[in-house]
C-alpha cells in the first residue's frame, strides 16, 4: 500500500468518530425529509410525479443532483488524474448530451406522458407489448446504472474506513441498497426529489470549495496547475494531448467514437432523467428546469476539470491507482492532500468531501430505483399483468415490492462491480438507453407511420445487442480492469457498444414498422402531435 493512501487510511482512522458522525448525520437528515415526503404522499400522482407540485427551478437542482452522480464526482475526477485529456471528454459528452434532452425530448415528453416512458410510447400504439418492453429496457438501464453507484459508494467508504476486505465492501454495498429501499418505499417521488435538491447544493459547494483550494494552491495560474500535472502524472506533454487512452491504436480511436456517441444521445434515453420532468405543472416548467440544470451541470464539469488536474498535480499516479486501480478514490485523496496529509484539517476535508460523494450515491440511487419500480409497478403490474384495473392502491404497493427486488439484484451486481471505473459504468448505461430507449421516442413522437411492431423490434433489438455487446467486451473478461479479470471470453474489441448498438436500435424500429402489416392510428397520432407540442390535456 502507498504511503498516501495508508496515510489517508490512517488519517480515517485516527478521526474515524469524525467521518462516522458526518456520515450519520447526513444520512440522518434525509430519512427525515424523506419520511415527511411520505406522510405527504397521498396518491400515485404523489408518489410517481411528487404531486407536479415543483417549480422549474426545483426540478432544474434535482435533476442535476439525479445526474451529477458518483461518475460525475469520482469517476470523472480520477479518468482525469490518470488520463488527462482524455479523461475530461466524460465531462464534454455528460453537458452536450443536455441539449438533446432540451431540443428533442423534455417539453414534449411532458406534455404526452404521466408518469413513465411507457405512457409515451402506449398512447397510440398496443398497450401491453409497448409497455412490457418500456418496462423491461427502464430496469435494465436503471441497473447498470445502479451498478456504477454501488461500486463508488464500495471505494469511498472502504477507504474512509480502512476496509480493505472484500467481505467489507461488499458489506457497504449492501447498506446502500438497504437505504435506497428505504428511501424510495417511504418517500415515493416526493422525498427523492428533496433529498436531491440538497445532495445538489451540498456537491455543488464541495466542488467549489476543492476547486478554489487547488486553484488558490496554484496562485490561480491555470498554466501552472495543468504544467504540474503533467510533470507529476510521468507522461510529460501527452497528458494534456488526445490519445493517452484513446488513440494508441485503431481500435481505441473506435472505442472513443462509440463513447461519444452514447453519451451524447444516452441521457435524452435514461428513465429516471426523464420521469423528472414529469414532476413539475407545466411545459413551460419543464424547459426551465432543464436550462436550470445545464448551468448547474455546466458549472459543475468546468470544476471536475480542477479536481481531475489537480489530483494529478499533487498525487503520484501510483497512490491514486494503489487506492483504487481506475481511480475512483482521486477527489477524496485530493480533498486529504489540500488540508495536508497528517493535519486534522485534511481528515475534516477527506470526510466532509467523502460524505458529500455519499451522499450523491445515495440521492442517485433513490432516483434510480424509483423510476424502475414505477415503470415495472405502472406498466408492467397496472397496465399488462392486471389489464389497467388496478387501483391506486395496488398499484404503489408493487412499486414498493419491486424497489426491494430490485435492490436486491443491484446490491448483488455492485459488489461484482464493486473494481470498475464508475465513469465507465455510466458510459455504459448511457449506450443501453441511447440503443433501446431513444429511437422508440423519437419514433413515437415525430414519425406518423410508427407502429408497435416498429416499438418491438426497436426496444428489443437495441436492447439486446447493447447488452450482449457488453458481455462479451472488455468490461466483463479478458482485463485486469475487467468485472471477472481472471478469465477471458471476450469476443468484442470495443468497451463501448454504441457505435453498434445504436444504430442498431434506430435501424430496427424502421425495420419492424416497415415489415408490419398493423395500419398506423393516424388519429391517435394527431392526438399525440398536438398534446405533445402544445401540453393541450396533459396531466
């Protein structure tokens, strides 16, 4: 073990009352808030769209807290103090996918849906198969994301408290799925909004208060900070060049392309973005929240650039690698070397910054697992298993059931992933939902002849080809990075499947609708048209 990190380990150590207080505190806090959200939870508009009783401006800071998520604060921070340039394209590809989201989804979405993506895609087409589809790609997005929350929330806790012990961290993995149930069965959308909107001010403020630290350290010279880092990361003027990761080879350049693509159209396809826009009262509401949070979020990866090259400025890549092999650890470390590595001010730093990255996890988490119980409760359950006659009732008690089962396989698939890089967790999740989720939208909303078969074929296709991709790439075997390092049944070159998959997804919904002999609604269509862009008789 480095000398920094069994000196971050000891600094957890010595003030471990200190990081467990923090940490209890703020956990504290928001079960608060979240059991006063539930006792104001009275029906499913309650629990599925908090009531569409938040402004603009209150979606825009949850919406950011649901997406600055442990990628955005450890993944991001660590790509960049091991890759440099390359590192921050994460940052690029999160904020430019916002306007895919602003320009092609979130006013008309609003305006033609209720509660999940499913409603959207089964107001002109068949509702059962639409819907068990819609429902099936929601939990396996929301999963794979979930994994790259639970492998963060692994590291940073097992580093705070000196757990080196895989029984340890899968131990921690465990009790944040232990929370997340918690969350999400007591406090339904309500409470999940307001513990983001905090977990948002309080990550945007630990950002900036390491940003200022670094930046203060280097007499507020960005030459200087950037020169040291590339001294100091061994690589000299390739660190703040392309092709330190991707560019060696032919391959990796194809790797970077497939990243791109699927962060960019991943977001305006992820399930738990989209059902925030269902929270708020108007279309006009919706627009605003999301310009609300493309500042935020742009302020936010402008700072990921100072935490990233200041990690690597002022830590040995060796002690970031040795703490955690893809770098999850390197914000935390950074917040420990600005207060000074053996000063009871860099232990408040270390577990103040540590109980921030918590408490994103935690606030993503919740989001996460909301919008795959109430698609699988409102689509599947209300909609396909009890024929639309389910009561209210019925319907919020198996969102409850299906948030415990689903903590279940995500507690159980995050200790697997408890090693990956989380960014690269994300990037993941982003091509699943750019493959399976994303054409089948923009099919419904904007093309008449769009018919169910279309759907099928387009969330099934891009599904699948996403996820099988995924197996048999890098990710899983074949690399010492990889889920199951030891063994190797990898077939596929690439780590990112979007370059494949998405076209792939596009492709096929064309495809099915063309070979389909079920005549599009062309009234139901003009419904759609209409409501979607004027908000004429949406919820």
């Amino acid at each position: 073990m480095s000398p920094a990190i069994t000196l971050a380990a000891g600094e957890a150590s010595e003030h471990r009352t200190l990081i467990i207080t923090l940490f209890a505190v703020f956990v504290a806090a928001t079960l608060v808030i979240t059991i006063w959200a539930g006792r104001q939870t009275k029906d499913a508009a309650d629990f599925y769209a908090g009531g569409r009783q938040f402004t603009g401006f209150q979606n825009g800071l949850a919406v950011s807290g649901d997406y600055m998520s442990a990628a955005s604060f450890l993944g991001i921070a660590g790509a960049i103090a091991l890759f440099g340039y390359d590192g921050f394209l994460y940052s690029i590809g999160f904020l430019v996918a916002w306007l895919v989201a602003l320009l092609l989804v979130a006013e008309p979405l609003r305006n033609s849906g209720r509660y999940t993506m499913g409603d959207v895609l089964a107001y002109r087409m068949r509702q059962r198969p639409v819907r068990t589809a819609a429902g099936t790609s929601t939990i396996v997005v929301s999963i794979f994301y979930l994994l790259a929350q639970m492998a963060g929330a692994g590291v940073l806790v097992s580093l705070l408290l000196g757990i080196t012990s895989d029984g340890g961290k899968i131990g921690i993995v465990a009790l944040v799925g232990v929370l997340m149930i918690v969350y999400v069965t007591i406090g339904g959308m309500k409470g999940t909004t307001w513990v983001q909107m905090v977990k948002a001010v309080l990550l945007i403020a630990g950002a900036l208060l390491l940003t200022f630290m670094v930046l203060a350290k280097f007499h507020f010279n960005v030459s200087d900070l950037l020169g040291k880092a590339a001294d100091n990361s061994g690589k000299g003027a390739a660190f703040l060049e392309p092709g330190l990761k991707y560019g060696a080879t032919g391959t990796s350049k194809l790797d970077f392309l497939s990243l791109g693509i699927a962060l960019v159209l991943g977001t305006a396809g992820l399930p738990h973005i989209l059902i925030r826009f269902y929270t708020v009262p108007t279309a006009k509401a919706a627009r605003k929240s999301v310009l609300w949070a493309i500042g935020l979020i742009g302020a936010f990866y402008l700072m990921t650039l100072a935490l990233g090259f200041g990690a690597a400025a002022l830590i040995k890549p060796d002690e970031i690698i040795a703490s955690n092999k893809s770098g999850n650890t390197a914000a935390p470390l950074l917040a420990l070397h600005l207060g000074g590595v053996d000063s009871n001010w860099g232990a408040i730093l270390l577990a103040t910054i540590s109980a921030v990255a918590f408490a994103t996890i935690l606030a993503v988490v919740a989001g996460l697992t909301l919008a795959s119980s109430s698609s699988f409760a409102h689509d599947i359950y209300a909609n396909v298993i009890k024929k639309g006659q389910a009561t209210e009732k019925q319907e919020i008690n198996a969102a409850r059931y299906a948030t415990v089962g689903i903590g279940a396989v995500s507690i159980l698939l995050g200790a697997l992933a408890r090693d990956l890089n989380v960014a690269g967790l994300v990037a993941l999740a982003f091509a699943v939902a750019a493959s399976a989720n994303l054409p089948t939208i923009l099919y419904s909303l904007f093309w008449k002849r769009f018919t169910t078969a279309g759907a099928l074929w387009s969330i099934y296709g891009g599904l699948v080809t996403a996820v099988g991709l995924v197996l048999f790439s890098p990710v899983v075997s074949g690399k010492e990075t990889s889920m199951f390092p030891h063994v190797d049944f990898h077939w596929f070159p690439l780590e990112n499947p979007g370059i494949i998959s998405i076209p792939v997804g596009f492709l096929l919904g064309v495809v099915g609708t063309l070979l389909s002999k079920e005549a599009p609604d062309a009234e139901k269509y003009a419904e759609l048209e209409v409501r979607s862009l004027t908000g004429t008789g949406a919820h």
